[in-house]
C-alpha cells in the first residue's frame, strides 16, 4: 500500500490519514494494519491514567518534554470522552502540549472514546501500533480521566503511570479494587497542594501490603505545573522510573509476558467480536417460547443449545 | 459515517477566548469530535495540529485585528504541507471589507458577531470538502 510505504518512510501526513482509516474502522484498516504489524514492537508504550484534572496532560507534555531532549522520538495518543448522547466531543488535552507542537520529533493524536468503555476507544491500540511503525521511540497513551474500574489501559501499555492528586478519599479509597491496581508508578501530581505528603503515604501503605505484586511500585511526588509557572518538579525521577521499570520487566520477563498476554488479548477480542455475530444469527434458529413463558430459565435453555451445538459439531448437523 | 473533525483554534496574541469555547461547544453539541488548542497560537502551530489531527475543518477565531496577517498563513501553510482537502473559516471581530480579500487567500467564509450556531453547522456541514465514507 501505497501510504503504508510513505508513512515508514517518515510521512507525516500519510501516518495522519492512516490513523483516520484505523479509527474509523473504514475497509482499508484490516490492510493497512497487516501491512504494519511487521514494524511495530519496538516502541515503549507507556500509558497515563488518572482522574480527570489531575494533571495527565501536562505531566504527559513534561514527560515527552525530557525524552525528546534524549533525542527520542515521541508519539502521544490522547483520548477524551465522546458524548453518548450526540456523538460529538471536545477532545483538549492538546491545550496542555503547546510546548511540543513545533517539534518535528512529536506526534501528536486526538481520539473520542466513542461509545467505547474501560478508558480508551475501540481502535487505540492500532492507532498505537502505527505511531510505533511511524518509528516513535516513546508512546504515551492517555487515557479518559478515569473513576474506578477504567482498566483497560494496562492491556495496552508496557507501563502505566497512575496520576494522582491530594484530597481524593481517605485510604479505603487507595485500597479498592480496579485502577489502583493497575499502576506500575504511581505519582502524586500537584505535589504543591495540601494533603500531599498524607495522600503519598496512604498510597505507599496501600501499596505495601499488594501481596500480589512482586515488586513494590514507587510513588513519586511531582508538581508537573506550578500555579503561575511553567516550573515543574519531580519529573526527572519520573523519567528515570519509565527508564527502569522496562529495564527491569525485560529482566524478570514481565515485558514479555505481558506483551504476550496483549497478542492473545487482541486475537481474543477479535474473536470474540466475529463469534457474536455468528451466535446472533445462530439463535434465530432456536424455539425459545418456553423462557418467554417463564417456564424454562434463559441459563437451563443456553445450556441446551450449548450441548446440541456441541454435538453437531462432533456428528454434523442432522437437518 | 464517521464524525466531522474540527480544529478550533486561537491565532495570534488576543486572550479572549469564550466565543472559541462557546463555537467548540456547540459543533461538539452537533456531534463533532472538536480539537481544541488553546490560547496564542502561531499559523506554524495550528497547520502542525491540522496535519497531525487530519481534521476536515480548520475553525479560527481571532479578535485582535491581525487577521488579514495570520488567517492567510495559516491557509498558505497548509497548502505548502499538501493539504488541500480542509475547509478553511474565520470568526470574530473582522470588518466586512476585509472579508472578500481574506476568501481570495483561502479563508472560505468569515462569521462575525451575531452569527447563530446554526448557521455555522449547516455551513460546515455542507461545504466539507472530503467525503466522511472515504
């Protein structure tokens, strides 16, 4: 394909419409990401998420700031939220990136979730894998502001960053289940406010005690914007906890295993997708009266057809 | 089909900025996926944003007097980048007598004050220049 072979040689504006294609799902996106697939891999996806306003963006802009001034290329994937009711939305975490625009060494890339749950739209990930073939070094996706069970983000990241704020609940909140368990670092953003050093050692605590973690992460206080600044603080230990957070999941093989539970997780998801379709039409064939009457439970029903598919399929279907 | 993309952006220096929120609103309300910039930006910057977000629409309101400067840039650097396929509009505080030069340099239609919502939506709705199928 043509604008495959112009976006691996570095045009931007053939890796812009080729996102367009994958995200819109338009017939060319299967090619055009097996035409790709071949160059992905080698990029760092780290992911950002977060609640909404607790500095995501801007902490992303100081992050692929101190990469580029190592000379690496940066990609960001942005995601805000699509309204459910008319389809539209105000995609604006590129307000907080100003500093990057002129940067030929950043991509930058809006997306609507689009109806889509868990954090991020249907097609981040292939968005993703572009920007990785485009030859981006770095990329930060960033997710919706998130509330509690937003966790799709780690299916997608080699490393997540869990941005957080003074003031948002006491320490039953840091140990819930779902986002808090999903973070590799976690950050205590807006560092400069009140509350501050409790929340970073409630979440230390919480964090502490994660049996189910081999190592424990490290929560690193940062101010990514000063009220009335452009100063920020903290965000060199950041870096350097990206830095070393892959050098050690390479070590102990949690990259791997995790970019192998992403492949299965995507071929699932696929599968998923094309198997409901064809168990849709499937049930077309099937006399459910009984369950309407409320004579048989959908479960005991579902049970039935399960085995005579189960059987079909081991002698042939018998009509 | 899918959403029209807008860039709704501020060039030059002016910080007013409540009829860029008050338009990105309303084309999100209109189901558009609205990209929006912020404050000060340069004619290198939104052609940059615009390339990179492969957007259909490039929206820009301006209220301090250098339109006639920077909304032609704006067109010439798309342009330069390859881009011809953007529907290219103006908005705010801009005489009429400047507007048939500024639709000679590419900007498509200029709204001033008093404009209703409508009236922009339907104009982007039917002057885009590239099919949502394709």
């Amino acid at each position: 394909m043509k604008a495959v072979e112009a976006m691996l040689n570095g045009s931007r504006r053939d890796c812009a419409r080729l996102i367009t294609q994958v995200e819109n799902e338009h017939p060319k996106a299967k090619e055009i990401l097996r035409e790709i697939y071949p160059h992905t891999g080698t990029a760092h996806v780290v992911g950002i998420t977060g609640p909404p306003g607790g500095g995501k963006s801007t902490l992303t802009t100081r992050l692929a700031e101190a990469f580029r001034a190592q000379n690496k290329r940066v990609g960001i994937v942005a995601v805000d939220p699509t309204s459910p009711f008319t389809g539209g939305a105000i995609l604006g975490d590129r307000i907080r990136m100003k500093s990057l625009y002129e940067d030929e060494g950043v991509f930058i890339r809006s997306m609507g979730t689009r109806g889509h749950l868990g954090g991020l739209s249907k097609t981040t990930a292939g968005v993703v894998q572009i920007l990785d073939a485009y030859g981006c070094d770095v990329i930060f996706v960033e997710t919706v502001g998130v509330g509690q069970s937003e966790v799709e983000i780690v299916q997608n990241a080699d490393t997540v960053l869990m941005v957080l704020v003074p003031g948002l609940g006491d320490d039953i909140q840091a140990i819930k289940a779902g986002v808090m368990e999903i973070g590799d670092l976690f950050i205590i953003n807006k560092f400069d406010l009140d509350g501050a050093v409790r929340a970073k050692t409630e979440i230390e605590m919480m964090l502490a005690t994660d049996q189910r973690r081999k190592a424990i992460p490290l929560v690193y206080p940062v101010t990514a914007s000063m009220a009335g600044s452009n100063r920020a603080e903290g965000i060199e230990a950041v870096v350097e906890g990206i830095i070393k957070h892959r050098a050690d999941s390479v070590e102990n093989g949690q990259w791997d295993a995790r970019r192998k539970a992403q492949v299965r997780n995507e071929i699932l998801y696929f599968l998923r997708g094309e198997l409901e379709a064809i168990l849709k039409k499937e049930l077309d064939r099937w006399e459910l009266e009984k369950v309407y009457q409320r004579n048989q439970s959908p479960r005991e029903r579902g049970e039935e057809i399960l085995r005579t598919w189960i059987e079909e399929g081991r002698h042939g279907k018998k009509d | 089909m899918r959403p029209i993309r807008v860039l709704v952006a501020k060039p030059g220096l002016d910080g007013h900025d409540r009829g860029a929120k008050v338009i990105a609103r309303a084309l999100r309300d209109a189901g558009m996926e609205v990209i929006y910039t912020g404050l000060r930006q340069t004619p290198e910057q939104i052609v940059r944003a615009a390339v990179d977000e492969d957007v259909d629409v490039v929206a820009m309101s301006i209220l301090s007097g250098a339109h006639n400067h920077l909304l032609p840039q704006v067109a010439k650097g798309l342009k330069a980048e390859g881009v011809k396929d953007v529907l290219i509009l103006g908005g705010g505080v801009i005489p009429d007598t400047d507007i048939p030069n500024l639709k000679t340099q590419g900007i498509e239609a200029v709204f001033t004050p008093g404009t209703t919502m409508e009236t922009v939506v339907s104009y982007i709705r039917s002057n885009l220049k590239r099919d949502l199928r394709e």
